[in-house]
C-alpha cells in the first residue's frame, strides 16, 4: 500500500466510448502525476497537475482529458481511444521541495482499447 | 535536465551483491539522485536517494564520486524477487524531473 490508489485496476472500452480513470492520494502531497507505459517500453509522463493546477502537458493528444479537482484527486478522461492508447496508466504524487524526487505510485489501470 | 545512461540490462545469480551503475555526467548542482525499482504491471517504488558520498538504507546503498558525475546502486545478496526494472533519476525536485529513462532490467536466477 503506498498510499495512492487508482480504480478501475482493468479497463477494457470500444474506440467510441468514454470512460474515466481515477486516481486518489492519502499523503497530502501537493502534486499528483499521470504516466503511461506501454508494453516494454518506458514510463512516459503525461500530465502534471501541482496545487489542481496543470504545470506540464507532454504533448498528449486531447482525447486524454485530465482534471484534477482537488489535491487529493486526479482523474484521466478519456474518449475516442486508439488500439495504441492501450497501456498501463499509472497515477502518482509527491511532496515538491527542493531536492525532493520521491513519487509514490499507485498500482496502475489496465487499459485495453479494442 | 540532466540525461542518465543505464545498462540496458544485467544478470545475477541468487545471493550475489549487484552493483547498478548510472552516468549522468551534466548533472546540476541543485540535483539529487534517485532510484527506483519497477515490477512488471506495478508502478515504480522508490528505493533511494543521495547527494553525494554513500547512504544507506535496509534495501540498497548508493555510491556518488566527488564529482557526482556517476552513482552506483548497490544491492547486496539479491534474491529471486529482485528480479525488476531498476531507474535512476536525477533531478532538483521539479515536477518536470520526475521523467524515466529506459532503466537497468535486472534478472536474478537460481
């Protein structure tokens, strides 16, 4: 248990659906991240979220709409997927100060796009 | 950003120590260096971080040279569950720095 839970665990959805993933932290951290890893390939950072404001959006495509309504929750929307999209999605926080590079991450979506 | 280089991979046989060494030699002074360990399907743990010199925790130890360029994760006597992805970081806190490389896959056989 690392204090930061995501749900669905397993998500499988159409091309046409929407669907959102959820992401919760216990650790009163003030940022709270989304990474996608494909298989065998490295975790890429998507969105970063400090204070419920977005400071970081790696060039996701925008049917990946994320939102962060609170320190403590983030959620990843997503609409109109891709066979590609189909990932493991992880959520994680950490506490920013300086020097400090300790995330906590949860156990991550299983998403299927079919 | 400071850039990191891992070996791709290495192997291990049970009850050796490892020795996981990180290049990262335009690392800024505000950087610290830190590890994580990835199983398959899981998110990356954290398993430690340093400045400079040697720390140690009941996990790991990590060697930083004087100039920093470089650390070495060390993992004394592995086990069959240290089998993973090992990533080293560097970074000054910033949420931009929370960015993974490619990582060491380390496999521990019997």
């Amino acid at each position: 248990e690392t204090g930061v839970t995501q749900t669905p665990r397993h998500l499988v959805m159409g091309m046409t659906n929407k669907k959102s993933l959820k992401c919760e932290q216990h650790l009163g951290h003030n940022a709270m991240y989304w990474y996608k890893q494909s298989a065998k390939k490295p975790l890429e950072l998507m969105f970063v979220y400090s204070l419920e404001e977005r400071v970081e959006n790696n060039s996701v495509p925008s049917r990946f709409s994320p939102e962060c309504p609170n320190s403590s929750h983030l959620f990843l929307h997503l609409h109109t997927l891709q066979p590609e999209d189909s990932a493991l999605y992880l959520c994680a926080s950490s506490q920013v100060t300086g020097g400090n590079t300790e995330a906590f991450f949860g156990q991550g979506t299983r998403l299927t796009v079919v | 950003l400071a850039k990191t280089t891992q070996p791709i991979s290495m192997d291990s046989y049970e009850g050796q120590e490892v020795n996981i060494t990180c290049s990262h030699n335009n690392i800024a002074t505000n950087d610290y260096i830190t590890w994580y360990q990835q199983f398959p399907s899981q998110g990356p743990r954290f398993i430690i971080q340093g400045y400079k010199t040697k720390v140690t925790n009941e996990v790991a130890s990590l060697f930083i040279p004087a100039d920093r360029k470089s650390s070495t994760l060390s993992l004394p006597r592995v086990s069959l569950s240290d089998t993973a992805v090992y990533y080293c970081l560097v970074g000054d806190g910033r949420y931009s720095t929370l960015t993974f490389g490619k990582g060491t896959m380390l496999l521990v056989s019997p």
